[in-house]
C-alpha cells in the first residue's frame, strides 16, 4: 500500500534520544500502546531551537492518543478536553463533556447533527464548505476540541474573573486558572490545547485495500443520507465507527501566547509531492512524486493535474451539492507541500523528516500511533502574536484531509489566525463565539 515516504538516509538534525523518548511514557519505558505525558508547556525552554518545537508536537500528539487513566478510551476524547459544537444560526458555540459515541457532521456553515441536544462536531475545509470524500466513499468528518485549561481560561476570562489578555504561557497563569477552577486541572502543565481532527468510516477502508486496525478508532453517531448523482440530501444519523485520518494541534506554551500550530497525517492519506532533503553524507537528495499503492484519498498512479479539485459543498441545513457540471464524489488528493515548507527547502524538510524517523524508529510498529506523521508546525519567533513577527517552521503548512482546496504557498495557518485579542476572527476562531459557561460532567 502506499504511505508517505521517509528516506532513511536523511541528515540527524532533529532526533529524540532514547532515555528522553522513555521518560515521555507515564512508566519510564516505551511500550506499545503505552500512555505518555503532556509535553511541560509551562517549562518549554526559552532559549529554544526548531527542534524544541518539533518535540514537542510529536509529544502532545503521542499524549492526546493515549488511553486513559481509566483505561475507556483515549485521551483527548476523555474527561480532560471538550467537545465544541458548530456555531448554530445564532454563530454560538458550546463547550460539550466527551461521551462514548462522539457526532460527526459533513459542513456545515451553521448548523447540524445534534449531542445531548446541541449541535455538535462539524466537518469541513478551511477556507470555506468544500466538501471531500475518500476513495472508499466515506465522506472526511471533522470535530473540534479543547482541553480543560482552554475551557477554564476561556470562561475565566469571558466573565471577568481572570484578567490574562493572551492565553496562558507561565507557571502564575496556569496557578490562576486553577484558582479559578477552585482544584487543581488534571495535566495542567499542557497549558491551553485546542485540537481539530479528521475522519472517516472506519468500515470503508478495506475496499480500497487498507485496514482499519492501523488507525485510532471512536464510535461515533454520523448522518445518513437521500442520495442522487448531484445532491445528498440528510435523512437520520446511523452509529458506527471513526478511523482518525488528520489532527491540528495548537497549544500555548512559555514564551509563545501565539501557540504552536501543529499538524499529523495518517500515512495512508495521499501521496506528496516530490521534496529535497540533506542526507547523512551532506548530499541533496529527492523524494519523487510517486502515487502508486493504495490511498485514502487517491487513485493509485492519479498525477498532480487536476488534483485537489473541489467537487462539492454543503450548504447551512446539511444539504451536499455538487459543483455544476460535477458529481458528488472523491478526487484526487496529494500534499502539495509535504512538510509544510517548498519542495526544495531542503533544511526546513530534513528537520521534519528526521525527527519522524527517529519517533518512529523508537515507537513499536504494534502501536496505532506509529501510523501517523507530523507534517509539520508553525509557530513565530519571540512569541510575538501574527500578523507580524518572523514566522519559523512550515510556513506553508496545510493538511491534506483539512485545507486540501487550499493549498498555496502564499497561505498558512496564520494567514487566517492572527489578531493581538480574543475578538470574532482574531488568533482563534472559535474562542470569541464559544458561550462561557463549563459543562458538568
């Protein structure tokens, strides 16, 4: 089958040694599907590199997709983070406590699928309501998620009662918040984390040859389904199970109130685009455009033209249509930019592509886990908040299952994401409309 292509003779310029990679997992030693600690976002160093960056998006991925203390599920679908709903016609959004069977929704500009009464986990591409469908038909789902810091800061800070103007990023603020909280927050030292994921039906995946087990998996509640060639029109919901195929992670963490902006792929996606990178030796190397093997989102042998086209869209009442003169269905999907940066960036590639490997070669190919790549991250030098400020990293990032429509190199996470408040649109889109008020659980 196919998967992303990591070259084994790239350069060691970003690596995780093993006694540090062992003191990631809550025992001390690695183990297959082991539970791992939030990277110390409260302790991040100040006098950092690149790879500091890189380690620790590879560290909140790996903790995000742990099981839980209980042992019921993962983490980042567990009692520590929140579901936030869609933004309903009012443009309000409502912070939900996780439950067993999460509800996925195709896009939507306003409303849809509803969890204990409120319109929950919404699917859609940045930059608008395009529409993507896999190869095995399974339409890309998407959800949106925030830790309990973010939730507390959130409300704490909406109702007057916290006065930080940026989110949280030292050892006092987080103390605040849990003052706030009236008790200590479970894993505070992640500081604020809010997440969004993609997914599709865990059940399709084994006609088109791939297999499910090498995915993380949640049950969850999706729409059904009126169909012809041009419109998919929503007629109830149905209960199965979610293959996690992609996951933005952005997180806060000292010196950088603007946070990480981190993003993973499932191996499987697509293929990417042909990329340098700097081998042991010192060499520029390249990694070719190769689409043979089995895809999620291509055609074996599919070629970049025409590629990444946008068939169809769905509008405010859940209503898919397709684009005039298409019909609803998959297109050809490939990362234009595979590690968030030029193909010939050779430097920028190698850091990536190196820190990969080594998380991987230390990871037991038995782990779920070791299926997924990080694809890059963004973050800006000093911490100083966009627009403005040197942007370091994959400064042209963009997830092929999320911004698969939107991929250019003049665009990356803070083309959208940026703003010195918490205003409607500023660094995080969904803080300003998201009612403050905490959930019981």
């Amino acid at each position: 089958m196919g998967q992303v292509p990591l070259p084994s003779d790239v350069k060691p310029t970003c690596v995780v040694s093993e006694a540090d990679f062992a003191k990631w997992f809550q025992s001390g030693s690695v183990s297959p599907g082991g539970a791992v600690l939030p990277a110390d976002s409260v302790n991040f160093p100040l006098d950092n590199t690149n790879c500091d960056f890189y380690k620790w998006s590879w560290q909140m991925f790996l903790w995000m997709n742990s099981p839980t203390d209980t042992g019921a599920g993962i983490v980042f679908d567990g009692a520590e983070f929140y579901d936030v709903s869609p933004g309903g016609s009012s443009g309000k959004r409502v912070l939900l406590p996780n439950t067993k069977v999460d509800s996925f929704l195709t896009r939507t500009r306003k409303t849809g699928v509803i969890k204990n009464g409120v319109p929950t986990d919404e699917t859609g591409q940045a930059g608008g309501g395009g529409t993507l469908m896999a190869q095995s038909g399974s339409l890309l789902y998407y959800g949106l998620h925030v830790n309990n810091v973010y939730a507390y800061f959130l409300t704490g800070q909406k109702t007057g009662a916290l006065t930080q103007t940026t989110f949280p990023t030292t050892a006092a603020d987080l103390a605040a918040i849990n003052k706030y909280a009236g008790f200590t927050l479970p894993d505070g030292q992640a500081l604020s984390l809010e997440l969004k994921t993609s997914w599709v039906e865990a059940e399709t995946l084994e006609s088109i040859g791939l297999d499910s087990s090498q995915y993380v998996l949640v049950q969850g509640s999706i729409p059904t389904y009126a169909k012809t060639d041009t419109t998919w029109t929503p007629s109830g919901t149905t209960t199965t199970t979610m293959a996690l195929v992609g996951m933005h992670i952005v997180g806060s963490v000292q010196g950088h109130p603007e946070m990480i902006w981190a993003s993973f792929e499932h191996i499987n996606n697509c293929p990417a685009n042909s990329y340098d990178y700097t081998t042991t030796s010192g060499a520029t190397g390249t990694v070719p455009y190769n689409s043979d093997g089995r895809w999620l989102l291509t055609q074996s042998g599919a070629m970049t033209s025409g590629a990444n086209s946008e068939l169809m869209n769905t509008n405010s009442d859940g209503v898919i249509t397709a684009k005039p003169g298409q019909q609803i269905g998959p297109s050809n999907v490939y990362r234009v930019f595979p590690w968030g940066n030029l193909g010939n960036d050779a430097k920028d590639n190698t850091d990536i592509v190196s820190i990969n490997l080594s998380v991987l070669s230390q990871l037991p190919q038995s782990d779920v886990r070791s299926n997924y790549v990080m694809i890059g991250a963004l973050w800006n030098q000093h911490g100083n908040l966009p627009p403005g400020g040197n942007q370091i990293g994959s400064k042209t990032m963009a997830n092929s299952t999320m911004e698969t429509f939107h991929q250019d190199a003049s665009m990356n996470c803070f083309s959208c994401h940026q703003g010195t408040s918490f205003g409607q649109d500023d660094l995080s889109h969904i803080y300003f409309n998201i009612v403050p008020v905490i959930p019981t659980k």
